[in-house]
C-alpha cells in the first residue's frame, strides 16, 4: 500500500488531510513536527510527503532542505498559507515539487497527491551493478569484489545522477546544480575532485576509467553494462 507521510502541526488540517488520503485506500502517518517527521521518514520510507513549512522543532523548508541534502528523493507537497509566496518559491527552490494554498481545495488535493504519485522516478536507481562493484542508494553501501567501500554522501548521489544519466554527457555546471544544489556553491574543479575520487574506488584502472568517463571540453557520462533496479 501506498505510504503517505502528513506532517501538519494544526490538529484540524492534520485530520482532513489523513482522513481523506485514507479515504483513497493511502496509507498514512502523521507527524507534528519536523524532527519526528524526519525520524519517521527514514523508518517508514514514505511514497510521499505533505508538508507543512511552519513546524516546531524543525521547520518544513529546513526538513526538505536536509532531506535533499541526504539524497533522499521522496516526493513533497508543500503546504502553504496565502501571502507566503516568498516561502513557497524557497521551498520549490529547497526541493519541494509542488504546493497547494491554505485554505484548499480537498480534490485539488487529492488530484496533487495523486499527479506525483505518478511521476517517474527521473531514471533513479535504488540498486546498482556494474563490474564486480554493487551500490545500493538506499542503505548507503558499495561492495567491490566482496570487500565493502567506503563512500561520501556527495560520491553516493554523483554516482547516482551520473548512473540516471547513462550514455549521456552531463556537464560539470549541471552536476554543480543538481548534486550540490543550494550549499556554499562549490568550483568545477570540485566536480573533478569527487569523480577523481570514485574513480580510484570503484574502476579497475582510474588512468583508463572505462564506466566514468570524461568528455573532454564538456564533462562526463557513465557508460552502462551494468544491471540496475528501480526505486
């Protein structure tokens, strides 16, 4: 069954909005705050989250500001009140993918929920395989011919974008923005640091890369010849 996530410090909207995602057979869990809601993300692994930005404790944009931050790729629906258009653009920026105004419309809602349900999941693996290397996104794990890696975070969703990009160049300012994002923005040669790095960990020969490779003058591509599962 299909896991929603509601995270909603006002007690009526929190029940309208579980009560009628369960209406439509979703499988809800609820959260006041942003720290519980963030605790519940990662045992409960939610299809989708609907947030609230004014939260205690944590608040809705810095939630989803951590969650991208950890390369977590959930779904999130923004909840916003009318004349936050300001917080609403911020949390479309932090990672949010769509927003419904306060007060809403329940099927606008409904529609919402259901419209990034659908989505696909932008070519991102949870599983990867190529040579004798094994990645699995989820857990934050890579083996190498039986022997366990040693990965950053930032070397895991480089890894990821570049694998969701198979066969196709990726330039350096394009993986500036989607891997690094909205942090102390970062130099190209930062790029080629990390991919120097996964290099020496995951390919035979780093000096003659054969699945991370560059294209000179514009970035890299990972080449396929692996075995992948979807998210």
């Amino acid at each position: 069954m299909t896991k929603v996530l509601v995270i909603e410090d006002d007690p009526g909207i929190l029940r309208t909005v579980a009560d009628n995602l369960r209406f439509e057979k979703y499988n809800v869990i609820t959260a006041v705050d942003g720290e519980t809601a963030y605790v519940l993300q990662q045992q409960q692994q939610p299809d989708l989250i609907v947030l609230d930005l004014m939260l205690p404790r944590m608040s809705g944009l810095d939630l989803c500001r951590r969650l991208r931050a950890e390369d977590v790729q959930v779904p999130v629906l923004v909840l916003t009140a009318r004349g936050e258009e300001a917080d609403r653009v911020l949390g479309l920026d932090m990672g949010a993918d769509d927003y419904v105004t306060k007060p809403f419309s329940v099927p606008e809602l409904m529609a919402r929920v259901r419209a990034l349900l659908r989505r696909p999941s932008s070519g991102l693996a949870a599983t990867l395989k190529f040579g004798d290397v094994e990645v699995d996104f989820r857990r934050h794990v890579t083996v190498r011919a039986g022997r366990a890696i040693e990965m950053t975070r930032k070397e895991f969703a480089l890894l990821r974008f570049l694998a969701s990009r198979e066969d196709t160049v990726v330039t350096r300012d394009e993986l500036l923005n989607k891997v690094w994002g909205f942090e102390a923005y970062p130099v190209t040669r930062t790029v080629d640091n990390h991919i120097a790095s996964l290099r020496a960990k995951l390919e035979t020969d780093p000096a003659r890369p054969i699945y991370i490779q560059t294209v000179h003058g514009v970035g890299y591509k990972f080449v396929p010849g692996r075995e992948r599962r979807d998210a």
